[in-house]
C-alpha cells in the first residue's frame, strides 16, 4: 500500500512538473523582434536600447541618451509576462519617486505592439513598430503630444 501511494506520488508531481515545463509566454514571444542592440544617432547624442532575455517570462532593456562621456538620460524596462497578460515595466532615475511604472499591452500583432497606462501622466502610451528586421520605431504618446524614436539594429 505505501509502494502505491509513494508511487502515485511520483507519478502527480511528475505531470505537475511536466505542465510547469510546457507553459507558453505567447504574449512575451511577439516582442522577441525586441531581442539586441538597437541606435538612433541624433546631432544631440546617441540614444540606445538593449534587450536581452532573463527567463521565460521576462526580457529587459536598458536605455541611455549619451552625449560624449555624459548620460542625459537612463531607465531600466521589463517585459514581463504575468498569467496572460505582457506588462512594459519601466524604471528613471528620480521620476515617480523611484517606482516603476507599469503598461499593459493593449493591442499587438506581428510587427506592432501597443502598451498602454491611462492613468500615468506622461506618456500615457507607448508603441513599437518592426519596420524591417533592422530597424524599428518606437513612441510615446499622451496628453496630445507624442516624441518618435527610429532605431537601427547594430547587433
């Protein structure tokens, strides 16, 4: 009897451990294109993103405008899938008393992806579009203003 019980066991944390294994970040995995080093060099600095995958379920990035030796400007950004939903989870130095802000994704295809946070105060949107494997563009959005940024893929 103990051999069963031991054995049915097993057997239930071996499916539990094989459904963990087999979840799916469908939502995180249409921001792959995300994935490297991407620049858009201005006549004021170079402004930059860098993605990279953490887990499964999350991918940061790290912005920087840099003028010569000088950061203008840093923020940290998480990807990160929760249940069903992707969230663009940003982090500036000295804004909203140090805590990250959230944005939901709000609409989304292949080469599109819409985050959105109404509540936030500036921006209030933020968007991404795939242009070609090599380049892309993103915005941000809010209180009838709007500030574009291409971007080129160097790695």
């Amino acid at each position: 009897m103990k051999n069963k019980i031991y054995v049915l066991f097993l057997l239930a944390i071996c499916c539990f451990s094989c459904e963990q294994k087999s979840a799916t970040y469908a939502e995180l995995e249409k921001a792959s294109w995300f994935l490297g080093r991407w620049e858009n060099n201005t006549p004021d600095g170079i402004f930059s993103e860098e993605w990279k995958t953490e887990n499964d379920s999350v991918l940061v990035g790290t912005s920087y405008f840099i003028n010569g030796k000088d950061t203008l400007f840093a923020e940290t950004v998480r990807l990160e899938q929760q249940k069903n939903d992707l969230f663009y989870i940003v982090s500036v130095p000295n804004q909203n008393d140090e805590k990250p802000v959230a944005f939901k994704l709000t609409s989304s295809t292949s080469d599109y992806l819409v985050f959105e946070n109404p509540e936030h105060d500036f921006p209030k949107k933020i968007t991404y579009k795939l242009v070609n494997k090599d380049s892309l563009y993103a915005e941000i959005s809010g209180n009838d203003k709007s500030e574009g940024f291409p971007f080129k893929k160097v790695n």
